[in-house]
C-alpha cells in the first residue's frame, strides 16, 4: 500500500490519509483510547503514531498497542515508551535498529507492567543480514553469552533477567531465533509463569524446548501453539509427549510440524491431556 501512495498521490497520499485518521481520532477524549491498531502492512504515518504525533500527544493512555508494519520503513519507529499504560504490545514486522531501539527503551523502562508480547520478525535470514548477527549454524548451542534474540529487543541487563518480565502472561514470538544460551531466554521471557504461549517458525524453537524437556523445567501455560522447523543441530532427540506431559491445565493445543513426526504420537499427546482440553 505504501508503494500506492508513493505512484498514485506521493507524499499528499501520505498526508491525507494521516489527515483522515486524525479527524478520526479527534472525536474522542484525550487519553479515553484503550486500544489502537495498525493492521495496514504500510509504515505508519508519524503524524499519529510518531515522536510527536497525535497519539503520542492526545492518547498516552493506551493499553493495547497492535501494529502490522511494512518491513524497512524509514521514518522511524514509534516512540513506545510514550505511552506509559502500555500493557499488551503486538508487532509484526519490527525490522530496523529504529525499530529495536524502540521497543529496548520501553521494556527498560515498563517490563514489570506488560502482561502480553507479541513479536513477529517475518523474515530472520533478513534480520541476520540486516544486524550482522553470525549464523545460528555457528554456534547455535547452549555455550557462550550471546543471545542475539535478547540483544535486539531487551535492554542491557549485564546478563540478568531473572524476573525481567514478572507479569508477563501472552508470548508470541514469531520468525525468530532461538540461539543459546537457552537458560538465559527462559529468564528473559519468564517461560515457566507463561498462560498463553506461541512459537511460530522460529529457528532452533525445537532445540529450546528439548533443553527444557532435559533440564526438568515445566511450563504453566494453558494455551500451546507450536509451528515447529526440523531439527537443525545434530543429535537433538525430542519428545514432545514428555514436554507436554508437565502442562496439567492445557485448555488449546496446536502443533504444525514442517518434518515427519508419527500420527500415532499426536493421539497420545491427545489422550494425556483429555481431562483438560476443551
């Protein structure tokens, strides 16, 4: 849609279109807004939503905070940390340091308050490339200190996070990389207090998991979704009947797998969960 401004109306497209949502949101009180979505795909205009812009200046009270943006934008990031009630974050398509700076700078300053994180990258072969961050393939185990997914959009702990999201209860985490050290992102992202959970095409997901099947480390959550890739360092055995067996108050369950995994477990898993399943 981006592209139909810039050929059809250039920057006047651009500029009526923030014109329009603007009149729109002028007809409610200031900071009555409970919740705000950008479903576009397009970057936002910064006249509602930048350093500045109507929301910034009229709605800091917002709860809720959705976001579908196009990849690359180039007019900055939103200034998140603005809005100081924000408890429940949605982004799909976070791409640039702008991007990433932007969300380190809030979670510095409010990550005992959120209590749902949804972060869609689209595309980490492209964000590796794009942060020069070094191959999963590497050295993708549980040795070293780097987290590359951590060092993009949680501020600087000096390797702490013990606690870092206390209230944390909705994660989604999608396209994205779990490199070890595989301790240091259960910390991070507080996993074990964790009700909702959803892990979508992100590289190393089922090594994580069997490190957590491993290590005794059970979940909470009432709600799984796992769209899991094959297995990508050698001599990972999981199981995913003994990883769901200490979720003892699973409500919802959906697993995709892009490798083969016998139908036969799919009905055990089923079956050990009968009682609570709805």
């Amino acid at each position: 849609m981006d592209e139909f401004f810039k050929s059809e109306y250039g920057d006047y497209g651009r500029m009526k279109l923030a014109a329009n949502i603007t009149r729109l949101l002028s007809a409610l009180p200031d900071n009555q807004l409970i919740s705000f979505r950008w479903d576009m795909g397009t970057c936002f205009p910064t006249a509602v939503l930048g350093e500045g812009g109507y929301l910034v200046n009229h709605q800091k009270s917002i709860r809720k905070l959705a976001l579908i943006t196009e990849v690359g934008c180039h007019y900055g990031a939103p200034p998140l940390k603005e809005f100081t009630n924000l408890q429940e974050l949605s982004w799909k398509g976070l791409f640039t340091h702008h991007d990433c700076a932007a969300l380190r700078a809030f979670l510095d300053l409010y990550h005992e308050r959120l209590s749902s994180l949804d972060v869609d990258f689209t595309d980490w072969a492209e964000v590796e490339s794009r942060f020069d961050l070094p191959d999963d393939d590497d050295d993708g185990d549980n040795n070293g200190d780097s987290t590359p997914l951590t060092e993009l959009i949680l501020p600087n702990r000096k390797n702490e996070f013990k606690n870092f999201l206390p209230n944390l209860r909705i994660l989604s985490l999608s396209a994205a990389s779990f490199k070890g050290p595989w301790g240091r992102l259960i910390d991070a992202f507080h996993l074990p207090s964790v009700k909702e959970l959803k892990l979508l095409n992100c590289k190393l997901a089922v090594e994580l998991l069997y490190y957590m099947t491993r290590t005794n480390i059970s979940l909470r959550a009432t709600r799984v979704e796992l769209s899991l890739r094959r297995p990508e360092l050698y001599g990972t055995e999981f199981d995913m009947i003994d990883f769901l067996a200490p979720f003892d108050s699973l409500e919802d369950l959906f697993l995709m797998f892009d490798f083969d995994f016998a139908d036969m477990f799919y009905f055990e898993m089923i079956l050990c969960h009968r009682d609570t399943l709805l």
